[in-house]
C-alpha cells in the first residue's frame, strides 16, 4: 500500500525533470544516506581509495537525477535499490576510466521537458502506432537499461552505438580480436533488450541482480 511520502517520489521526479533544482535537493537528501551505505558496503577496496565515498556517492547521485534518464516508481525501497545500482556503476565506470564520458554524454542528451519513466505504470497497447513521443519514451528506456548492465556490456554498447566505434578499434580498445568484439556486443545486446522489457513491464526486481533487490 503506498504511503504519502513514496507518493511524493513522482510529483518530486516529474519537478525535477522540469529543472526544480530545491525538488532535486530534497530527493537526494531522502534517500543518499541509504544509498550511500548500500553503495559503500558494495564497493571494492580499490574503488574506496579512488577518492571520498560520501562525496563521490552524494556526486553522482545528483548528476544521475539531474542528467540521467528520470525515472520513477512510488515504492521507496526500488526507488532506492535502482538508484543505488546506478550509483554503484558509476563508481565502477569512473575506476574504469569511464565516468566523465558517460557524464558527458548524458548532458548531451538532455531529456525531453516533464519526460518521465514511470515503472509502476501499465504499459500502452502495442497495437497502437509509434508517434514521435512514443520513439523518444523508448529511447530513454534504453538509456535506463543501459545504466543497469554489468560493466562489460555498459562499455561496449555506449562505445558501439553512442561513439560509432568500429569493431576494430572496439577490438583494440578491449584488448580483443575485432571478431570477438563483434561477438561481445552481440551478447550484449539481448541483455538490453531483456532489462527494457522488465523495466517496461514494472519488474523492476528482475532488471536488477538478486542481492541488489534484496
């Protein structure tokens, strides 16, 4: 049964999506102290002396509401576990030379003004023809769903099909043959596609690992 304030995570989401900088504060002030030890306990050793959790944790969740595909569904605890997990990938890409990229190519993106993914709302029938809003709603899906892939396929999708990478220097990047590059984004690709689905379909639980949803 939802209570009044996970009601308010959407009113407070859809205002800040409109660039309400006080709503944007006070969501973060809600749920950083959960995120922050949930994040901390996951974290290696070596993520921990790239720099101050706290600050770095505090950071990156304000750029994820701010810059990142908004999304929102009216239950703290997934509200609080999916932006953990994206936190905690952050952590990982900026070990991986990766954060200030992916930064980047979030404020390149910014999304459409009020746009938000709601994960406990039911889906529209398939039967009804795309429009333009409908095209730009299935992009920020994506843009979700990559945030939630392991490292591996996080890397190799966002050099693919943000940069334009070509498999041989995808293959050199990695350290791989261009066939096996061409390999791993294949295997990449159905994973998205499976957390797009779950993410759609409000199985929020399933586009996460078992201890991540815990």
């Amino acid at each position: 049964m939802k209570n009044d304030d996970d009601a308010s995570i959407s009113r407070r989401v859809a205002r800040v999506a409109r660039g309400d900088e006080a709503a944007l504060r006070q969501l973060a002030a809600d749920h950083l102290p959960w995120i922050e030890a949930h994040v901390r306990k996951r974290m290696s050793a070596v993520a921990r002396r790239d720099g101050d959790t706290q600050d770095f944790v505090q950071e990156t969740l304000l750029d994820v509401l701010r810059s990142g595909p908004h999304f929102a569904i009216d239950d703290a605890a997934a509200f609080r576990a999916l932006l953990a997990r994206i936190v905690e990938n952050n952590l990982i890409d900026r070990v991986r030379y990766l954060h200030r990229e992916q930064r980047d190519l979030r404020r390149q993106r910014p999304l459409p003004t009020d746009s938000v993914l709601q994960l406990d709302a039911p889906l529209r029938s398939v039967t009804q023809p795309p429009s333009a809003a409908d095209r730009n709603e299935r992009q920020e899906w994506l843009r979700l769903a990559v945030e939630l892939l392991d490292a591996e396929d996080r890397e190799i999708i966002r050099l693919r099909d943000w940069d334009g990478t070509s498999f041989a220097a995808l293959g050199e990047r990695l350290g791989v043959s261009e066939e096996a590059a061409r390999k791993r984004y294949a295997r990449a690709l159905p994973r998205l596609a499976e957390k797009v689905d779950l993410l759609r379909r409000g199985q929020w639980r399933g586009a996460l690992s078992a201890d991540d949803a815990g």
